[in-house]
C-alpha cells in the first residue's frame, strides 16, 4: 500500500516538483502494556501462519482515493484518482514455494485516462509471475497491455510500461510489498498507540477474537517512513496533520488462524508551503493539500485443504513481454 501512496502523490505533486531538502523526525508513541504487547504478537504469529499453512483460499477488496490540491494566488490545481479492486485467489505454500492464483478486478478513475475497469487472472508459479488482464471496454485512448499471457519478472518495471496494472494490485498476489502496517514488527511495537481486544459472532454463531491496532499521527508517520530516503516523500509524509491515522483489525478463531483482516488509512495534509519542499520547482506563495483514504478486507478461508496444483500458462515464454 505505501509504493501505491507514494507513486500516486509524488505523480501528481511532481507534475512542478523535484526533491527538497526538507526532513522528517520519526515520532514514536509506544508505551504499549504487556497484555497489549501479547496481542500483538497473536498478530504476528497469525501473519506467520500463513507463510507455513500447506493451503488457503483469499479474497480481497480495497477502495483508494487521492486528491491533491495545489492553490496558488487565486487558481487552484487538482489531482484526483479513485480506484476500487477485488482478489479471489488460492495460494499453495510448497516447499517453502508460495504458489498462488488470483482472479482480478479494478475500477479505476484518474486523471491522465478515461474512467476505465481492467481485469483478468494472475498465476504465481516457482517464483514467476503470469499476468493475463485487459480491458472490459476496450479504448484507443487508455494505456496499452498486452495481449494473452506475459511474464511480469519486475512488478514496478511492468506497471510503468502498462499503468493499467497498478490497479490490479499484483504485489497482492506476490506477497512482494506486505503491508506497512505489519512490515517492521519491532517497529510496530514501539509505535502502535493503542491495543484493543472484543469478541465478535461469526456467520455460523460462534464466537472469535477481533483485536483493533490504531496509529495515531506520530505512529503512522513513523511507520510509513520507515525506510524511505527520498526528502520528498519524507516531507509530504511530515507535513500530515492530526486528522491522519491508521487502524489494523484483525479477527482469530480459537486457534488463532487469521479469518478475517481490515487495514484502515487517512493521511492527510492542508495548506503546506509548496515553497518550502522544493523552492526551485514551486512559486513562493503555493500552498499543497492532500488527502488519502485507504481501506482493504481480507478474508481467508478453507485452511490446509487440497487445490488443484498452479500450473503455469501453456505456451507461455518466461522471458518478459516486450
């Protein structure tokens, strides 16, 4: 999800921007107490169950929208994109092999194309990554994409030649960018700003555990900054406000498989000096705004059952489309 934030604000912003030297300090919560503590680790040990799982079933659905607003004497400029998704996929874990397949939906409206919806399946076997997916309504005026099926040996390569893939969220199928709110754990530890735990009812009446990871602004700044280098990035991240925010809720059974995980996030920012993260691209005066809403459902189910093997795509090259 934070390549996705990055690559739709910093496209948009960097329409009149490059690089500036403003920086960020990475502000931690913490505090957590040792019950909260312990629930997160069920967190994580759920998370690692399903890298050892032999099978599961996985369907996915998400909402992103962006906009970006730069306002300048009296004109103002926006950038807007929304796009919703959806995955039904089986994964196989063999050998330490994570095989997967998935099919795939996107909604997609944005500013460079008309509004368009792209869908297809996707197929993960022995580490490499087939890609069959076009329009529903083919257009002259939308992106190109390949015919048939291809190989995607590099997911970012592939969506800067086809940006119609971003949308399909292959990194999903992958497991390659796990999300940012489980990707540093000891980070997770020392930021998270509050550990909830409640019992809910499922379909069938039986009762599971729900517990709710929040990041305040501090929390969530320090998380989605980890590891970022760009003075760019780290700067649209700093000048978020208080309204920004996350929330990890995730629902175990008695055994503390994963049934059931929503990742929510806002990030938002209001009347930054554009100036001040790049003087050499922005008028002084501008000012950038900026909102992200996020939120994606994750459901598993059918743990260890037998699927028929992934087999790769007959007649399919696996050297990458050109």
């Amino acid at each position: 999800m934070r390549n996705r934030i990055v690559a739709i604000l910093i496209a948009a912003a960097l329409v009149l921007a490059a690089p500036g030297s403003a920086a960020v300090t990475k502000a931690q919560d913490g505090g957590l107490s040792a019950d909260q503590l312990a629930l997160l680790e069920r967190i994580f040990e759920a998370r690692a169950y399903l890298e050892v799982v032999g099978s599961y079933a996985e369907d996915r659905t998400g909402t992103e929208t962006q906009l970006l607003t730069l306002a300048w004497e009296d004109q103002a400029f926006e950038f807007y994109n929304a796009t919703e998704w959806e995955q039904a996929q089986t994964v196989i874990n063999t050998a330490g092999e994570l095989n997967a397949q998935a099919q795939v939906r996107a909604t997609v409206n944005e500013e460079d194309w008309p509004p368009y919806v792209v869908s297809g399946e996707v197929r993960l076997v022995d580490g490499v990554l087939y890609v069959n997916a076009s329009y529903e309504e083919p257009d002259d005026s939308l992106p190109p994409l390949p015919e048939g099926w291809f190989v995607v040996p590099d997911i970012e390569a592939a969506q800067e030649e086809y940006p119609a893939l971003v949308a399909l969220q292959l990194d999903n199928v992958t497991r390659s960018e796990p999300t940012p709110l489980l990707e540093n754990q000891q980070l997770i530890r020392d930021t998270a700003t509050d550990v909830q735990q409640a019992s809910t009812e499922l379909a069938d009446g039986t009762q599971a555990d729900q517990i709710t990871v929040t990041f305040g602004r501090d929390a969530l700044l320090a998380v989605m900054s980890e590891g970022v280098e760009d003075e760019f990035q780290l700067a649209l991240f700093g000048a978020m406000s208080d309204a920004s925010y996350a929330a990890l809720i995730v629902t175990l059974d008695a055994e503390n498989r994963p049934l059931h995980v929503r990742t929510e996030m806002v990030l938002v920012a209001e009347g930054v000096d554009a100036a001040a993260l790049s003087p050499d691209d922005f008028p002084a005066g501008m000012t950038l705004s900026f909102r992200f809403e996020g939120v994606e459902e994750q459901s598993y189910r059918q743990f260890d059952e037998a699927f028929e093997p992934v087999a790769a795509p007959e007649g399919v090259a696996t050297e990458p489309a050109s």
